[in-house]
C-alpha cells in the first residue's frame, strides 16, 4: 500500500510542476496561450484553470505527504534506551540487565566465614 501512495505521491508532484511552469509569470515564462482570442481558452479562463489546478495538486501533494508519514509511523513501537540486553533465549527466565545496573558499581565480595580479628 504504501508503493502505491509514493507512486501516486509522485505523480502528483510531476503535475504540479508541470502546472506551475505553464503558468503566465510576470516575466512571461512559460505559459500558454498568447494574446489572440481565437485559441481554445481566453486567456482569463487559461488562468483560472491552471490557478484552480494548482490548488487541487496542492492539496494532493499535502494529503498525500500526511498520509505517508503517518504511515512511516504506524508500525514503530516506542524503543527504550536504558533496556538494552535482550531477554534469555533459555527456558529459565533470567534476571534482566540493563544499562542502570551496568553502570552500578560492583559489590565487594562477602567473606566465605567470619574471621578472627587480627593484631598487629
């Protein structure tokens, strides 16, 4: 599904640029329909297609940016940075680590049996 969204998504933004590049700037770019009258459209009526076109296309291209970024994140599940060490594969469940109790100091060993104290 989501190589169709991207496909269609690209699409759209070739569109859009297609639209915008036909358009009457103030330097004359590329745009269509000189000053006769005799063409298909005047040039009033090219202007608010191509104006009413770019604003669908633009539209699209949100929809569809909002659309594949929500989809990005649908699937990810929160990770955590202190559980670091994956559980046991064995059938006894081992006491989990992790990076606080790495970071512990180890504990001095404690002695085997009490000692008789010593004099100098």
């Amino acid at each position: 599904m989501q190589t169709v969204v991207i496909v269609v998504h690209l699409l759209i933004v070739a569109a859009l640029i297609g639209v915008v590049l036909l358009q009457r700037s103030e330097g004359g770019g590329l745009g269509i329909g000189g000053g006769g009258g005799g063409g298909f459209m005047s040039s009033r009526g090219t202007t608010n297609l191509l104006t009413r076109t770019t604003a669908i296309l633009a539209a699209g291209f949100f929809i569809t940016s909002l659309f594949l970024s929500w989809l990005a994140g649908y699937d990810q599940r929160p990770a955590s940075l202190i559980n670091t060490t994956p559980a046991s594969q064995s059938g006894s469940p081992a006491p989990e680590k992790n990076l606080l109790d790495s970071l512990k100091p180890a504990e001095p060993a404690a002695p085997a049996a009490p000692q008789a104290p010593q004099s100098k």
